[in-house]
C-alpha cells in the first residue's frame, strides 16, 4: 500500500475477519501507491493482500499488493487461503504462454482475472447464495475454478472465492499444505488413468513419475492393486519409490521403450517419446495415456503449445486402439474432489511437499517449479 494511503483495522462485515482498511480515492491522504483499488464500494473497502499481475510476463514482475476482500457469489464459498500451491500451468498463465492460452478465457491483452493460483487449501468464512455444502469454519481444499488450468483462478491471496463443487471437506489427517498440493494435479491423474487398468495384476509405466501429476499417477495405480514402474531422473527415484512403485527406471540410463518388458498402461507425462515407440512395449489390449509437458515453453510452439499434438492424438483415438477416447460423460468435479479426500483419508494418497514458500516469494517459487529439482510439490503459504 502506497504512503499516505489511510488504513486502519476494522472488523470485516462480510467475514468477521480483521482486515485492513482503506479510505475510497478521492479521500483525504489517498495516494496511487500500490493498491489496485479501482472504484468507490460504500464509505470504506476492506483490503487484503494479493499477487497482482497485470500483464503477461516473466514471474519477477509478479507483486503482492492489496485488493478489495472478494466476496462469495452465488453457489460460491469464501476461503481463507491457508496455502495454495503452483505447478506449470500457473506459468503459462502468468507468461501468457502459448499464445493460444489468452483465446481460452485467460484475457486476451492482459490476464482477465489478475490474481493467479488454482490449487488451495483454506477455511470458509463465508457463504454465498444456494450454497448447501459448506458452512463458515469448515475446513477446505479444491481448484478455484470450475474450468480448465488456463486461468488466473485467484488462489494466491488472503482470500478467494470458490464455487462450491470445485472443492471437497479437507481430511484432518493432512495439512493444508499438503492438501494444497493435491487439487489440480491429483484431478488430472484421476481423470485420465483408464479405470480398467487400475485393478490387480495390470503393469502400469509412469514415464515422469516424479513429477506433480506422475507421482498422484503412481499411488493411485498402486492404491487399486497394479504393479508400477516409475520413469524419472536419478535424483528422484527414491522418492518414486516411497510413493510405492515396485520398479524405477532413471531416464538418463535405460529407454524404457526399448526394454523387454510390456505394459497394460503407459501413462505419459513429459511425452519425450513418439505414440509409435511406446506402443512397442504395450501388451495387448494396453493402453497409451498422454499427459503433455511445454517445459515451460521450451518444447513446444510459441503459439499453440502442445495442442496440436493433443489434438493429432484425438483424432487418431477413433482408429487406433491404444488410444483411449475422448468422452465428456466423466465425472465432474464435485465428485472427483471428493474421491481424492476419500483416498486422503484412508491414506492411499500421501501429498509429498517438497517447499514451501511465503506469498511474497511467489515468483521464486515460480523459479523454482521451472528448474525442475523439486522432489514434490511446492506449496505457498498464505
Ligand atoms: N501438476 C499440476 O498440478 C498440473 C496442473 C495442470 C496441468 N498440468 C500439466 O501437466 C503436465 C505435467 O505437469 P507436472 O506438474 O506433473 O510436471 P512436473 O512436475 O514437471 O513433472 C514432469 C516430470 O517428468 C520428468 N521428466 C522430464 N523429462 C523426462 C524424461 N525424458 N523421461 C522421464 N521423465 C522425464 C521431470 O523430471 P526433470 O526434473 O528431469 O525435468 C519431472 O519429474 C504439464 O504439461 C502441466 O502443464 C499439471
């Protein structure tokens, strides 16, 4: 906040919750500093602290400044953000990267909403209307929007509000941070896991299994009875081992498409490989998952990204029986949240942090997610 910017502390009226306050513009000692207030709401506005973006660019120029205190819409709850945490599509998003992204909702000249972070973990403070599944103090975890990864979903603030079915209760037995580290990455892994490999006696490959999608990838496999291998580099194989693969490959040695072995499932994250070199070592009637990585814009197009790639797979699903096809009768998800809380629960997923990082330090955390060395996931406290 800007010098001469007036505040003082207040009760919150929405929340109950002590925020700082400040005078509209126009008041006595307002100056432009930092804030991002842009109109008039009553006589005073309750601020809390944010990460602003206002253009698409490197993470450095990410701030953390202060912003109205949101409020719940209708269906929409108000979480206090205990943690929230980043993973590659936060980057994108942040850089407006592949270009392809800002025709997807994102904004096109400038991010449309300007606080990035999808994953959190928090407690509610406020209802909105026809909300029925949550009250104020119940404990939360979730994605903050309904949609796709390719937007700002406003997670790395004091406050977000959240539609209701893109969160689930958060199970005492795990932190907010390591709750906070589970949406985004544990939906996607759950979603695109064929469900007729995850049973005894199938042998799943997790070709980036020491990632944030691979690894949710990997205990889910094993929770339901497969035989997994996990593919990823050297300095991660002991933690793709404790999150229970039976086999680790380190990927700078051995290509596991030219191995011996066969395999049920190929599930594809970094997608290093071609379709036609992984379906060598499929068994019969296997199946070839491909997740897709931009390594951050390093390889794919500037434009399009990985998408066209995506799509090619798409088309070729119609023919090709490795394929899976693409179906939008999956479970939404409501109910998919509430699945990785019950797999929480009873312990068959273990959220593995690697660092935390405070919501000043938001494009360190970036920075870090960009080299690559994490051994799980990094989590921003709030
Ligand atoms: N995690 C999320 O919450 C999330 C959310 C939305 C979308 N996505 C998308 O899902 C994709 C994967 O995300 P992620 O979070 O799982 O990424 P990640 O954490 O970076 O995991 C990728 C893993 O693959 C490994 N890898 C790189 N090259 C490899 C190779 N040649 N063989 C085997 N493993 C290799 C990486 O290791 P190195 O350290 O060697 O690079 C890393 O451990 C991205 O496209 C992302 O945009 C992820």
């Amino acid at each position: 906040m800007g010098p001469g910017h007036r505040t003082r502390a207040r009760r919150g009226v929405r929340t109950g919750v002590v925020h700082r306050v400040a005078a509209p513009p126009g008041a006595a000692g307002e100056a432009a500093g930092e804030s991002v207030f842009s109109g008039p709401v009553g006589r005073y506005v309750s601020l809390v602290r944010a990460v602003v973006q206002d253009r698409y660019a490197s993470p450095e120029t990410l701030r953390v400044r202060e912003v109205p205190t949101p409020v719940a819409g209708d269906g929409e709850v108000l979480v206090r953000v205990r943690a929230a945490s980043v993973h590659p599509d936060v980057w994108h998003v942040v850089t407006g990267r592949p270009y392809v992204l800002r025709l997807m909702g994102a904004g096109l000249r400038r991010p449309k909403n300007r606080i990035p972070g999808t994953d959190v973990a928090g407690d509610v403070v406020a209802v909105g209307a026809s909300v029925t599944r949550f009250r104020p103090g119940d404990e939360v975890f979730g994605e903050t929007t309904m949609g796709h990864q390719w937007l700002n979903g406003g997670a790395f603030a004091e406050y977000v509000p959240v539609p209701q079915d893109a969160l689930a209760r958060k199970p005492g037995s795990v932190t907010f941070e390591q709750a906070a580290a589970v949406p985004t990455s544990g939906l996607l892994a759950l979603n695109n896991l064929p469900r007729k490999h995850l049973r005894s006696g199938q042998r799943v490959l997790v070709n980036g299994a020491g990632g944030g999608v691979g690894g949710f990838a990997v205990q889910l496999a094993k929770a339901h009875g497969a035989t997994v291998t996990g593919v990823d580099a050297a300095m991660k194989l002991a933690m793709v081992t404790s999150l229970g693969a039976d086999r680790v490959i380190d990927y700078a040695r051995e290509d596991f498409t030219q191995g011996g072995e066969r395999y049920d499932l190929i599930f594809d994250v970094p997608g290093n490989h071609s379709f036609a070199e992984c379906r060598r070592v499929l068994a019969p009637g296997g199946t070839y998952v491909w997740i897709g990585h931009d390594r951050f814009g390093a390889a794919a197009g500037r434009w399009l990204g990985s998408v066209p790639h995506g799509l090619r797979l798409v088309v070729m699903s119609r023919f090709v029986p490795q394929l899976p096809t693409v179906t939008f009768s999956r479970p939404g998800k409501k109910d998919l949240m509430a699945a990785l809380a019950g797999l929480l629960e009873a312990g068959k997923l273990t959220p593995v942090v690697d660092r935390t990082f405070p919501l000043s330090e938001v494009p360190q955390a970036l920075q870090y997610l960009q080299e690559g060395r994490a051994q799980g996931r990094i989590v921003i406290t709030v």
